[in-house]
C-alpha cells in the first residue's frame, strides 16, 4: 500500500486535533512515507484490490497538499 483514499474532507475525524497524538491518521500516514487523498468519488465502484490509480497533483511549492486529478485504472 503506497496511501490511502477516502470520499470524506480529510483522512482523521473532525475532532482529531484533540486525539492523543493529534491527526493520528496523518501522523501515521506521513510518518511511514504514504499519502492521503481525500475528497474522492464512487470509491464503492472500484474492486476491494487491483486498482490502480493515478494521480496528479498540482505543482505547489512548499505547500502542505494540492488538489488532483484521480484516474482509477481497472481490468475488465
């Protein structure tokens, strides 16, 4: 696994910032070197493994993330 996805605004609950650690989705997430994408659409339509996706994300400098555009490859 290289990250994870999720229909929801962000990959932690709403009150995550007063979780112990804080953000433990993104503290985890970050700290082994995945990604997070979040605002994602018709996940239930993709297969439970085998996808593949490809993502591109703006080229923002020095920003803390980016919006992008998600393409999910599947067999037929």
């Amino acid at each position: 696994m290289r990250g994870v996805g999720v229909e929801t605004v962000g990959t932690d609950a709403g009150a995550a910032h007063s979780f112990d650690p804080p953000f433990p989705c993104h503290s985890y997430l970050l700290g082994a070197g995945k990604y997070g994408l979040t605002q994602l659409r018709n996940l239930a339509q993709l297969p439970p493994t085998g996808a593949v996706l490809v993502t591109g994300p703006l080229p923002i400098v020095d920003g803390s993330g980016s919006p992008c555009r998600v393409l999910a490859l599947v067999e037929r």
